[in-house]
C-alpha cells in the first residue's frame, strides 16, 4: 500500500471544537468571520468535511496561531496521525 498522508478530518474537528471553547467563541462566530455558513463549520467540527487552505490560514489568524496547530494529518498506510509539520519531517527524512 503507498504512503499517503492526508488531513484526518475528525481530529482537525476536534482540534477546532478545542480551540473554539478554549476562546468561549461559538460555531456561528467563526462562521461570521470567515464568511461561510454554520452548517458548513458544523460539518468541520464533526470530521465531515474540511476547511480550505484559505480557511485554515484564516482561522490561524483568527485564533492566533500557526495553521500546523490546527491542521491533523494521518499516514493511510499506518494511521497515525500526526501534525502537517511532522509529516513533512517524516516525508524527508529529517527526523
């Protein structure tokens, strides 16, 4: 089986659910900022769908950190997941 690493859309939910009470915002704020609808963040936060690159750029503004502490990637091959960053390092053998 190839090596694939693609986003884990559960984790990256739960990792906005976090970020979302951690910041005592609601699904309706972050919908109103990036402009998209509470359905489609609802969709998110459930691993049912995934944000855009524009959409995790925006969101790493809106709760001021880096797009890696948002993003949870896993290894098809293995499952693991992991973050962007660490894949990367994986990828090209730097760690």
């Amino acid at each position: 089986m190839k090596k694939e690493i693609v986003v884990d859309a559960k984790a990256t939910g739960e990792t906005i659910v976090r970020l979302l009470k951690e910041r005592n915002m609601t699904d309706k704020e972050l919908a109103d900022q990036l402009g998209v609808s509470v359905q489609g963040v609802s969709k998110w936060l459930k691993g049912r769908a995934k944000p855009t690159v524009g959409h995790f750029v925006a969101m790493s503004y809106i709760f001021h950190i880096k797009v890696d502490d948002i993003v949870t990637v896993r290894e098809t091959a293995s499952g693991k997941t992991m973050t962007a960053m660490e894949s990367l390092r994986l990828r090209h053998g730097t760690e």
